[in-house]
C-alpha cells in the first residue's frame, strides 16, 4: 500500500521532537452485506474503510493521530501532528526498515470479492427459508450475510515493515416466533476467516433451522426460578462467559492500570486445576485469528490458565512497557482511527476428561444453559452478568423443560474455583468484542463445563 521509503521518511519525521517509538498503521478495508428480512432482500450495502494512524512513545506516554489522506504529504503532515503533540525535543533514531514476511497460516480459497451477487443471495435465501418453514410459529425471520476484506500495513522503528490480509466471513440468521401472543427470538452466527468456501461444510439450511428451533422452543417455555444452584454450560459460545467474566481481566489494558482482579498474580492458583485457559491467534482460519498483530507482532498461543495457575497475560506494545514485559502478539484495533490495545483472538477453556453424560448426571437439580447470550462485566471487580438465551431445568441427572429469562450472576474469580467438572468436547462460537479500540472479531470457546454453584437470576 505504502512504500518502505515513504514509510521512512514518516516515521522520521514522528520521532523528529524525541520520540523514543514510532508506528505507523496503514488499511485498506472492504465490507460487503447482503440482508433478507419479509421475504425479500432489502439491503446489499458495501463500505470502504481507508486511512492510516502515526503513533509516537516517549517513555510512558503516546499520542496517536490518524488521516484518510495516505499520500505522501498527508503521512507528513500526520506524522507531524503527532510529533509535535508529543513536545520538544531532538531525533535520536536511525530507521532502517526490512520488509518481514510472516507467511498466511489463514488460506483463502474463494474471495468474496470475487463472487456474484446473485450467489451471495442464494445462501442467504437458503438460510432464510430453511428459518421460516421450521414451524408455523416463526413470524419473522432476518439473515445476512457478511464478508471483509481487511488490509492492513504496518511499519515501525525497530525496522517493521509487514503486510497482512485478513477476509472473513459470518452468516447471521434470526428467527422470531409466537405463542400465546410472546414472542421469542433464537439467533445462529457461524464466521470463519476464510471466503465463501466456508458454505463447504457449513449448511446455510442447518444454520436457519437452528435459529429457528431455538426461537420456538423458547416461545413455548416457563419462567427460570431463581436461586443458587449447580449450572452445566454447553460447550461453543458458552465460553462467552470466561470470555467476558475473566478473560477481560487479563488483558494487559486492564493490567498495567492495577484495574484487574488478577494484578500481581503471575503463579498464583486462581482457577479450579480443572481448569486451563488459552488464547490462541494461531488457529487456522479461524473467526478470530491473525498472522499478526496491529503492531506488527507475529500470532502467538498464550496458555493464559494452566491447571488452575495463572501463567500470562494478554499484552500489547505500549502497555507492555509500563508492565516491564514483551508483546504477546495481543494488539488490535477496529480500524486506523482507533488506537490499539490489547485484545482477545480465539480464547477458550481447554477440554478436560469428564464426559458429557457423567456431567449432566451429577446435577441433582440445577440449570443447563444450552445457548450463553449476551452480558456485561466490570474487569476491576470481576462481577457479571449474563443472560441464557436457551435453557432447561436438570433433575435427577436428566435435562427436563425448557425455560427462559435466565440469567448468570456472580464474580470471575469465584466462577473460575467454582469449574468443576470440564468435558471433552471444546467447540467454539463467533462474536464481535468491543472495547476501547473498538470492535474486533473474536472466538469464545470450551467444552461442557460444569459450574458447582452460581446464582441464576429468574423468576
């Protein structure tokens, strides 16, 4: 995008005021959707997101600032801005880049781009219809499909000169159902990064049916008691709730400020010795990988949890540098207008060794949450709270009736000791993490878990 030469000269001028660090971050973004919803498609939109950001340290300090003019001159006078926001003071680098070839561990076999409209809608039709014929209950459905394009440049003066193209792509289907004058909604969102050959073993038809069956089973269900009781978290976005609950917590954004309820416990056992937690960017295309970070750091797998002790956190550049530790290939941001912090890639609870038979077994009477939804949590505190978007009762060791409106209430560090039992079968879900860099793709994932005690929220 942006030539080793023209890349230098910005960089020198970042650091012409005594910058100790300088980056720049260049992209070049295509989004593209295709929407159905009352039967017909209503919207195929397409987005370019292009620009660059210049990015100076001087010890503990940064400043960032961005342009969407990536001539030359609109480099300059960008590098410029950020160099004298900096303060005074005289260049002290030599930059020499070397252009670094990390190679693509994500192959893509069909871009997006290259592919019709007209065969973009046919899976989205697929998906819709399979939605809206499960059962006469479902009175409204909404699919879309999503692809990106992401590239990206990144130059630096430790001698970084790296390119990285990142396609992804989602398909997202909702379904509405009725009884009884509620509605319900149950959704499906499977994404890879890859291209549209990710329909090669994923059925957009099975993708709706799940969507709706969901919605239905909800619309037919009671009302979740309340209490403290034993929880079995289903395995794929179940790991939603390390996701927000700890995994938070352990990004170096948090941890560098003393806001983290794991400061200061590197070695320390923090989780039940069931428990192990990675993060991996490594993954082979999958929704939440990298070749490398957005500052340039090559993917990593971080064993963030092992056997209940505490072994890394999430690091980025800047934040590393308050810390007194290296990257960890953690940074990321949305796009050249948001400055990068450290952030999740594909993040799970490892599979352990019970089964899933013996899990639900061991359940006297307590809550199996088939499907985790949404929530929030505060990464100082730990404290969360999620919703189950599919849910049944468990008694006598047999999953029994549906019911709706759970929720999840509690604290990361106390769910982490409370993981008792971890099954086999890790599986992984899709979703976007936002944060203060913005809104990245990211896994959650785990096996069937089963948390001892937990407080649902209910009726």
């Amino acid at each position: 995008m942006i030539s080793r030469e023209v890349c230098r000269r910005v960089l020198q001028k970042a650091v012409s005021t005594g910058a100790d660090y300088a980056e720049l971050f260049a992209e070049n973004t295509v989004n593209h959707s295709i929407r159905m919803i009352a039967d017909k498609v209503d919207a195929i939109q397409d987005a370019v997101v292009a620009g660059a950001a210049v990015r100076v340290y001087k010890g503990l300090r940064s400043v960032m600032a961005s342009t969407v003019d990536t001539s030359e001159s609109g480099l300059l006078r960008c590098a410029e801005q950020a160099a004298e926001a900096l303060g005074q003071g005289k260049a002290a680098i030599d930059i020499v880049l070397h252009e670094r070839l990390f190679g693509d561990i994500h192959p893509v076999k069909i871009a997006p781009t290259s592919v019709s409209n007209a065969e973009k809608i046919d899976v989205v039709k697929a998906s819709y219809a399979a939605a809206k014929a499960y059962d006469p209950s479902i009175v409204q459905v909404t699919c879309q499909l999503l692809d990106v394009d992401h590239n990206i440049l990144i130059a630096n003066t430790e001698g970084t000169y790296a390119q990285d193209r990142q396609i992804r792509t989602r398909l997202f289907t909702q379904a509405v159902a009725e009884k009884n004058g509620e509605t319900q909604v149950g959704y499906h969102a499977p994404g890879r990064r890859m291209g549209m050959e990710m329909f090669d073993f994923i059925d957009p038809k099975a993708v709706g049916v799940r969507a709706a069956k969901q919605a239905v089973t909800m619309a037919g269900a009671g009302y979740c008691p309340a209490g403290v009781m034993t929880v079995a978290i289903e395995n794929g976005f179940g790991g939603v709730i390390f996701h927000e609950s700890c995994g938070h917590s352990l990004e170096a954004s948090a941890v560098a400020y003393g806001q983290s309820q794991f400061c200061g416990k590197l070695g320390q056992k923090i989780a039940n010795e069931k428990v192990t937690a990675i993060d991996d960017g490594t993954i082979p295309n999958a929704w939440g990988s990298i070749n490398i970070d957005d500052e340039g750091t090559p993917a990593q797998r971080k064993v963030l949890i092992e056997n209940g002790i505490l072994k890394s956190y999430m690091i980025d550049k800047f934040n590393g540098r308050r810390m007194g530790m290296a990257s960890t290939g953690s940074s990321r941001r949305q796009s050249f207008a948001y400055t990068p912090t450290s952030r999740m890639t594909n993040t799970y609870i490892a599979a352990g060794n019970d089964k899933n038979e013996d899990i639900i077994a061991s359940i006297e009477y307590g809550l199996y949450a088939k499907e985790m939804g949404g929530g929030s949590v505060n990464p100082v505190t730990g404290e969360f709270n999620f919703a189950v978007n599919e849910g049944y009762i468990v008694r006598n060791g047999k999953i029994c009736e549906p019911v709706r409106g759970a929720s999840l209430v509690g604290k990361g560090s106390e769910i982490l000791q409370n993981i008792d039992m971890v099954g086999t079968d890790m599986d992984m879900g899709q979703g976007m993490c936002g944060s203060s860099s913005g809104s990245v793709p990211t896994n959650v994932g785990q096996p069937l878990i089963r948390v001892s005690s937990i407080t649902v929220g209910g009726r």
